[in-house]
C-alpha cells in the first residue's frame, strides 16, 4: 500500500497565514471558494447547522456526513455548528466575526437579513470585515432572488445550448459544477482584494458575486464575437469552438485529443500524412484562412485521424511537436503518470474515515507552500475550542450545548439534511 501523507495543522502556513475567514457557505460554490483560501493557508471556520451541511450527505461514504465531495471542499478548515435561527446562535457568530478578516455565504440576501446577520448587522461588530455574498442573480436585476443552483445557472448563460451547436441530440449540461467552482473561485479572488483593501485603508465593504453575472462574463468572453460590435459584425458564437468537429478525433482504434493550432504545427502535420502541398491550399494556408473555414478544417482532420491508430499517431505526432493527448476517463486518470509523480492524488489516514485519496492543492509557493494541514472536519469537530477562542467560558459553552445552539460531533441530529445542490 502507498505511504499515506502526514496532515499536521501545525505545519508552516501558506501565503494566506493570519487570513482569518468566517465561512456561512453550503454545498459547492462557497466551500470551493473557502478551501482554496484553506489550502493556501487561511484559518477557515466552518459555520453549520444543527444538521450538518447538506452535502455531507452525497456518497459514497463510510461513515453518515462524511461524503467523498464533502472530504474535499471541507479539508482545511475547522467545523463549528451554531443554529443560527437561535438568538444565542446568532450572538455567538456576530462574536467570531469580530475576530474575522472576511465573512462569506452564499445563502439569498433576504435570509440572512432574516437571521440578523446582514452587512449592517456584522459592520457594526466589526468596521474593518469584508462581506462577501455570493449568489444566484445580482440584486439590482428583475432576477434578485430567485434560487439557483448549477444547473439553473448553466442553462441561464446557454451552456447547453453550446452542446446542439456542435451535434448533440439534445441540450446538455457541462458534467461537472461548472458554475459554482467557476463562481466558487472569483468569490475567492473578490474576498482576496476587499480584504487588501481593508487593510490598506481600515474600512471593510460588502461585495456581490452574482453566479448569473459571473458565468455569463465566462461563456460571452469567448461568445459575444460579432455582438462585439454595434452595429453587429455577425451573430454570436466562437465558430472555432462549437465546430461540429471540435471534439476528440476517432483514430482507427480509439480517440485522441489534437489541437493542430499555427503554421508550424500545420506545416508538421501536412508533412507527416505526405501531404505537403497543403500548406499552400486556400484553405490551410495561414491562420485566418483556416479560421474562415474552420469547420471544414476540423472536418478534413478528422477523416485523416481515422486511417491510424492512435498508437501510431501519437507516436507520429510527438515526433513532430504536434500537440496530442491520449483521452482519460476519470476513473484512468487517477493512475496518470505524470499525476503520480507530482503528487496530484495524495492519500492520507483521516481519524474517523480511514485511508483517503484526496486531490492536491493548485500551485506551487517556493517559500510559502500551499499543504493540507487539516483533514475535512466531522460537523461540529471544532465548536468548543472556537467558542473558546472567542472568549466563551466552559459554564457558557455547556448552556450553549444544552439549548442545542451548538453541538460536537458525537450529537449528529437524526433526521440529518440528506440530498445535494449547487449553491
């Protein structure tokens, strides 16, 4: 069996050391964006309900509320549950945020007025705190309010409608939370420079990441093409990108991923199928040519990718710096070679959930490493020590436990939240 990494919480921080963040998020957008600070070195405190956050509940897993996705977003981070609809719940996170850089959720604005813990609640506990909000629809829209997970939103911003472009039978969602890591991680880059902000002048400010907003800037950046201009300069739509033959290219015995992009790959390639008079074809002659004509460029190759099998090409194509990649499934591409050897999949022993293979913080800091220093906690792990931290006797904290406004982990409510979302 492969050696397990060691995770000790008192390892040297990353470049985020002394951030401190208090996290109101659920699901996948807003843990994202936390355990990216998390891994990168901020002190993240994991405020959850009585029943624990709802994606606990999505499998597989070993043991109740500690699913796989769970085991992810939440490493580095501690856990302390606090029912907010309680007025002692409410007190008690309105007292860690006066200790907090940043708070962040991700909940509708209207709720967390109705908790009391909207902007003007915390700013007036804490002037200097930033207050990230990341939700559906950006509230000066006919759409504020409204709820919005993934789905909703990949199909608000036509993602799937990208998929009939380019052949499929029908509309497809992208299979994976496409919106919420993207909107997970701007969230992250907008706490990240309110929070240079408050320290340079001293003043917190709230801040809106709507998910509409955020995925519609993702998609258009690449879409909006000849809506460009005004008047139009033609439709909308990256031509190169929704190409019927843009995807994997079937060789005589499989697929395999090419990109033949400038003139010298084309040249390259012309001269590995022993067509090299191509190169002065119309159609493949210089860049603009072949954007022009995109479709039938995409065509031809594919054709040509069939008389081979994909053993040879790649072979073939290496030899001449053309770009290809062998197709992963994601079940091969927890065994890839290159991800092995930098370390991408490392395992670790998680006190309660035994050998877990998790996915290895992005970046690599010279002087300041991004690590793993704390494994994904149970809901409620950390609630007597952050209670303490923030000033809470032992008498306080046991009334806290007996009114049921908080709770460790050992007290798991019965009728725990189960199913999953987006937002």
């Amino acid at each position: 069996m492969k050696s397990a990494m060691t995770i000790d919480a008192a390892t040297a921080g990353g470049p985020l050391q002394g951030l401190r963040i208090l996290d109101l998020t659920a699901v996948v957008m807003g843990p994202y964006a936390t355990q990216t600070l998390g891994d990168l070195g901020a002190d993240v405190i994991k405020v959850e309900p009585p029943q624990g956050d709802n994606m606990r509940a999505v499998g597989p897993m070993r043991n109740p509320g500690m699913g796989a996705i769970a085991l992810h977003l939440n490493r580095n981070k501690r856990s302390i549950v606090l029912d907010l609809k309680q007025a002692e719940g409410r007190e008690a996170c309105l007292t860690l945020a006066k200790t907090c850089d940043a708070l962040i959720y991700n909940i509708r604005p209207k709720a967390m007025a109705r908790l009391g813990l909207d902007y003007a609640a915390v700013s007036a506990v804490n002037p200097g705190i930033v207050y990230i909000g990341a939700f559906g629809y950006g509230e000066q829209g006919p759409y504020a309010g409204r709820p919005a997970y993934d789905d909703l939103i990949q199909g608000a911003v036509g993602v799937p409608m990208l998929s009939l472009l380019q052949g499929s039978d029908v509309p497809r969602y992208a299979p994976v939370t496409l919106a919420d890591r993207t909107v997970g991680l701007q969230a992250a880059i907008a706490l990240l420079a309110a929070v240079l902000n408050a320290r340079e002048t001293g003043r917190g400010q709230a801040v809106e990441i709507s998910m509409f907003e955020t995925l519609a800037q993702f998609v258009m950046g690449d879409h909006l093409s000849g809506r460009s201009f005004e008047p139009p300069l033609g439709s909308a739509g990256y031509e190169r990108l929704v190409a019927p033959h843009r995807r994997p290219y079937a060789t005589a015995d499989g697929y395999l991923s090419v990109l033949i992009y400038n003139d010298k790959h084309w040249r390259a390639f012309f001269n590995v199928i022993g067509r090299p008079e191509l190169r002065n074809a119309p159609m493949f002659c210089n860049h603009g040519a072949r954007a022009d004509n995109i479709s039938a460029v995409y065509a031809f190759v594919a054709e040509v990718m069939g008389t081979r099998s994909t053993d040879d090409w790649v072979a073939a194509l290496e030899a001449a710096d053309i770009p290809a990649a062998r197709l992963h499934t994601v079940e091969s591409l927890v065994d890839d070679p290159h991800l092995r050897q930098v370390g991408f999949f490392p395992e670790f022993d998680h006190p309660t959930e035994g050998r877990i293979r998790t996915l290895a913080p992005v970046g690599r800091y010279s002087a300041t490493p991004a690590a793993i220093r704390r494994h994904a906690p149970r809901a409620g792990e950390h609630s007597v020590e952050i209670l303490r931290e923030a000033g809470y006797t032992d008498v306080q904290i046991e009334s806290l436990l007996q009114q049921h406004v908080t709770r460790g982990p050992e007290a798991a409510p019965e009728n725990s939240s189960t199913g999953g979302g987006s937002t």
